[in-house]
C-alpha cells in the first residue's frame, strides 16, 4: 500500500517546479538579451564602417547642382554612397526624444534649401542646436537621392 503525500510535499514539489520555470524563463530573457544586443551592435558597427569608408566630397551647391541638372545621372554617382557636403546651415531640427532624430537644411546663396540631412544620432542633439542659420558646416551621410523632396537628401548624417 502507498502512503499518502502530505500537503507539505505536494507545496515543495510545486515551489521546485516553479523555481526551474522562472529559472528557464530569465534563462531565455537573458539569452534574447545578450542576442538582441550583439545583432544591434553588429548593425550599428556596419553604419560605422560604411560612413568611414570612401566618401566623395563635395560643395553643398554642386551637389544640389548636379540633382538638379540630370537626376538619372546624379543617382548613378552620389546615391546609396557616403557624400561629405560642405553647405550653409538655414534650419536645425532638434525633436525632443522620442519625437524624432535631428535634421539640418542646407541652403543656397539665396537662402532656398539644397540638401536634407537628416538622421543624426541623439548624441549629436547639443551640438546641431548650437547651429546658427549662415554657419558653415560640413555634413557626412548616406546619399538618398531625392526623397519627396526637389533637393538631395543625405540620411544617417554626423558633423564632420
């Protein structure tokens, strides 16, 4: 004949069963964690590597020129590469975190914006406000061509 479990084993059995399910559970957490962050680095390593690599330098008016003068060809060269544009700044866009990632307009001689850049990292914020409509500023990003724009758009941008 088999003796009856006490209620205190049954409680014990039932702590232990539940002990490897939150310990399985924080396992999985922890491993999502640790992959989740390494796949964000390594993407954000790969930005990194591709804005400094090989760029091509040029003045804000010629790139806007050369957008302007045949866009098929202006795609063939600039876009999808890593342009440094050297322009003056006409407006800054510093959003409050959460609302967006800073922007900076580049304008012409007559104060028309020529080149979008946009998608600077959050640490770049104080030093984008600082900006001041006239200054002289060169720009690092991604070429994206026109995007619903009539003017170039650079995106993942860093001051140079």
């Amino acid at each position: 004949m088999k003796k009856a479990q006490g209620p205190d084993k049954g409680k014990e059995k039932m702590r232990t069963q539940k002990s490897y399910v939150s310990l399985l559970l924080v396992s999985f957490v922890w491993l999502g964690l640790v992959l989740g962050c390494s796949s964000f680095r390594k993407a954000m390593d790969e930005k990194r590597a591709e804005r400094e690599g090989p760029s091509i330098t040029i003045s804000a008016d010629d790139f806007y020129k050369a957008y302007q003068s045949n866009e098929a060809e202006a795609d063939k060269i600039y876009q999808g590469k890593i342009v440094i544009v050297t322009g003056i700044v006409g407006t800054t866009s510093t959003p409050d975190d959460g609302m967006g990632r800073p922007a900076v307009i580049l304008v012409g001689s007559n104060q028309k914006p020529i080149v979008n850049c946009f998608g600077f990292a959050s640490d770049e914020k104080e030093a984008i406000s600082k900006l001041k409509p006239g200054q002289k500023v060169t720009i690092k990003g991604k070429c994206m061509g026109k995007v619903a724009t009539d003017e170039p758009a650079l995106e993942d941008c860093v001051l140079q």
